[in-house]
C-alpha cells in the first residue's frame, strides 16, 4: 500500500503513452492524451496524502486537525480545469486538419505536405 | 516504419522508461507519508491568517495567486484559440440558424432527456453560482462553479434547441463576460500594486469570522471573477463547436 | 511528520486502505478500457466513465475540490466538446 498508487500512476501514463503512439484516429490520440494528463493529477493527489488525515476545510472541525496537503490539490484544481479547454483547442485543430486534408490519420498525415 | 515495428520499438523504449519512472517514484517517501512541512505549516495558519476556512481556496488566490493568474490566462488563450482555429475556411458558407431546422433528418430528442435537462438547470445554476462565490467556506471555489456554471448552459441546450442556446449566451455577451473575469482578477492584483502593496496582495479587509461570507479580504472578489471567466470560456468553446457541426457547411458546387 | 495520524473522523486503517486500493484498481482499469476501445463513441463513454471513477479517487484521497472539477468537466464538458468533434467529421465524410 505504500507505493501501490505509485505503480497505478506508472501503469497508466504507460498506457496512455501506447495509445499515443500506436494510434489512428486523431480523435482517439487525444483521448490518451488525457489519460496521460490524469496520471499526473493521481501522482500529485498521492504526493500530498497523510494516512488518517481529513481534507482541509476548517469550517467545522478544529483548526488543528491534522489534514492533508492542500498545495497539490489547489494545482491538480486548477489543471483539470485547463487541461480541458486545451484539449478543446486540440479538437478544433483536428477539425480544421479533417478539412484540409481529409484524413486524420497521424502516420499518414505526416507524410502530408501543406 | 511499419506499425508493428513502431509497436515493437515502442514496447522496447516504453519499458525502459517506465522502469526509471518507476524507479524514481518509489524513492518518495510513501503513500501517506507526506513529510514536507510546507502543508502542515500552511493548514496551521491559513485560517487564522486569511480568515478563510477553505484552505485550498485560499492558497489558490491568496498564497499562490500568481499561479493562478497564469493558468486562468492558458484558459483564456485557449477559448480564443478555439474562437480562431475553427473560423470559416474559404469555400465553406454559413447556414443562417433559422433554415437548419428544415431538412434536418436527426430524430427529435428524447422527452425523458429533455425533461431531465430542464429540471437540472435550475439547481446547477445555482449550485454552480454558490460555488463561485463561497470560496472561503467549504470546498467551492472560482474554478469548480464556473464548469458548473458553464454545464447548466449545455443543460440548456440539451433541453432545446441549438437557438435557444444560442439566444441564452450571445457570443458577444459572453466574450464580454469573459474579458471581464480575466481582467478582474489582474485588475485587483494592480490595485494591490496602486495602494504600494505587492502584487495580489490580500488587501480587503479579512472580517473576524472565519468563513463568513465578508470575510478573508479579496478571495472571494478573485473567485468570483475567476468563475465567470471560466464559465465564459466553457460557453464560448462549447457554442463554436456547436456552430461548427451545426451551421457550417462545405460550399456545395 | 511521518507516523500515521489519527483524527476524530479516522476509520480504522485497514478499512480506508482496502477502498483506496479497490478505487485505484478501477482507475487503472478504466485507464486501460479508455485506451485500448477504438470506436469513437464508445471511447467517449469509456472516457465518462473513466471521468467519474477518477472522481471518486479524488474523494476518497480527501480532495473534494478536486472532485468537483473533474465531475463537471469529465462527465460534460469533455463528452459534448468530444461528440461534437466526432459529430462534425463524420459529416464531412459523407
């Protein structure tokens, strides 16, 4: 249980890195790049973590409870967030790549010359 | 490169990756062992210090404002983007919204999805605007009610038709609305500045009451803000795309 | 500080870790499904999924903001900007 998050964290950026590079669909390519980002919000979650602890909110328990890290989980907030409006921009550039090439196939429009 | 030799090649350097990755994570201290000082000494003094009782929240505009100064304008950057990247191609033309509806052949939506969305709307509104606006209490914040600000207009949308969305969030309002939220936030850093302050610094007046809805100074303005830009941003994405599949077409010849 | 703590709202340690480990297992799994379905609507679904099981990771890592983030943005926002994407290259393609 000490690392076992650890490991789920290696598991899943390692699969999301094989469905980045072993795919074909442009669509599909950006599905495992959030798979990828949300490894990133498991490892800071599991950084921060204190066995026992509760969250941080102090509105109705004393203010000497012992909580967990509220630094980590203030960047992964505000990352889903973005993240997702990244990915949005990502989409509307594969659109727009549909449009003018007609595929959205990563190996093949590679070899494609604007 | 064939596939399987991209596969095979892969595998090879995946695994050696993942075995250093693997390596450096398990040199942390352990799952629940956090033992840095900088949390502890935060949650220690955080209340008493902004009067906040939403730690998180505070340590998102109050300790690391600047941070989040930055991220909210990746999230302004990319609703424009989005705005720019799907503009009209040369050689495609825009259906006005009106005639859309005529030879649209899809199966009307479902009543069970429209009723549901219709009696979603309301209370996500509302939980989305408390959110925005309690930052200091419980877990809410500026980020968290706009999302949900912003899926209480898909609600909508969902309920309807693609005009009443449309009726409900002009793109100008909403760009409107959005340029205020992010310019807000870095307005209220510069007053900060204006009064011989650093910047962002907390200068409202805290209140006495921990989480008391006038207390802890200028994070409640910042949340504020932070959530109608964020919604703004969301409604904007979400119209464009919607636009897109909706109303432009290729110029047929 | 690196002994476990203890507060008035600990469950007993064993109980707290068997949920902890369960949900991890579920994500890893979810992770994987996300990864390895090639249809694109139903990666979409997988992707929902996936969005809310994350979610409960949040919450049970002690992390309610976090949860809420990733409720509304991998249950909606993700979703519809994915459909609409999907929805506007298909009808390109016919």
């Amino acid at each position: 249980m000490q690392y076992f998050p650890f490991v789920v964290v290696a598991w899943i950026l390692g699969v999301g890195l094989y469905g980045i590079v072993t795919s074909r669909h442009l669509v599909h390519l950006i599905m495992c790049l959030i798979v990828v980002q949300s490894s990133t919000y498991v490892l800071l979650l599991g950084v921060g973590y204190v066995t026992g602890a509760v969250a941080p909110y102090f509105y109705d328990i004393g203010v000497h409870t012992p909580a967990v890290d509220p630094v980590v989980q203030a960047l992964a907030l505000t990352d889903v967030v973005v993240e997702a409006a990244v990915t949005a921009l990502l989409l509307a550039f594969a659109v727009q790549a549909h449009k003018r090439f007609g595929t959205l196939d990563p190996q093949e429009l590679v070899s494609l010359k604007g | 490169m064939t596939p399987s030799l991209r596969r095979w090649v892969f595998l090879a350097a995946a695994a050696g990756f993942v075995a250093f990755y693997l390596w450096g994570l398990l040199g942390l201290p352990g799952f629940g062992k956090y033992p840095g000082p900088y949390g502890f000494v935060l949650n220690r003094i955080a209340v008493s210090q902004t009067k906040a009782t939403g730690v998180v929240s505070a340590v998102n505009f109050d300790y690391r404002g600047f941070d989040t100064l930055g991220e909210e304008f990746i999230l302004l950057t990319a609703a424009a983007g989005v705005s720019i990247v799907l503009r009209r191609l040369r050689g495609e033309r825009e259906r006005s919204a009106v005639d859309e509806a005529v030879d649209r052949d899809v199966p009307a939506t479902s009543s069970a999805v429209r009723m549901l969305a219709l009696l979603f709307t309301g209370p996500v509104v509302v939980v989305g605007w408390w959110l925005a606006s309690h930052a200091q209490t419980s877990p809410s914040g500026g980020f968290q009610g706009g999302v949900f600000l912003a899926t209480a207009f898909i609600l909508v949308y969902l309920s309807g038709e693609f005009l009443v969305f449309k009726r409900f969030s002009p793109v100008d309002l909403t760009d409107v609305v959005e340029a205020v939220g992010a310019g807000g936030f870095a307005a209220i850093g510069v007053s900060a500045v204006a009064m011989g302050l650093p910047y962002l610094y907390n200068f409202l007046p805290l209140g006495t009451t921990p989480g008391a809805v006038s207390s802890s100074g200028t994070i409640v303005l910042i949340s504020f803000f932070v959530g109608l830009e964020v919604a703004a941003a969301f409604i904007l994405i979400v119209g464009e795309l919607l636009e897109q599949t909706l109303l432009i077409r290729r110029r047929s010849g | 500080m690196i002994a476990a703590v203890s507060t008035p709202f600990t469950v007993p340690a064993g109980l707290m870790d068997a949920l902890q480990i369960t949900v991890l297992v579920l994500v890893a799994v979810g992770a994987t499904a996300v990864v390895l379905i090639r249809a694109h609507v139903r990666q979409v679904l997988a992707l929902s999924v996936y969005g809310v099981l994350l979610a409960v990771l949040f919450l049970v890592f002690q992390a309610p903001d976090v949860t809420l983030s990733e409720l509304a943005v991998g249950a909606v926002i993700l979703p519809i900007v994915f459909l609409l994407t999907l929805a506007k290259i298909r009808k390109r393609e016919e």
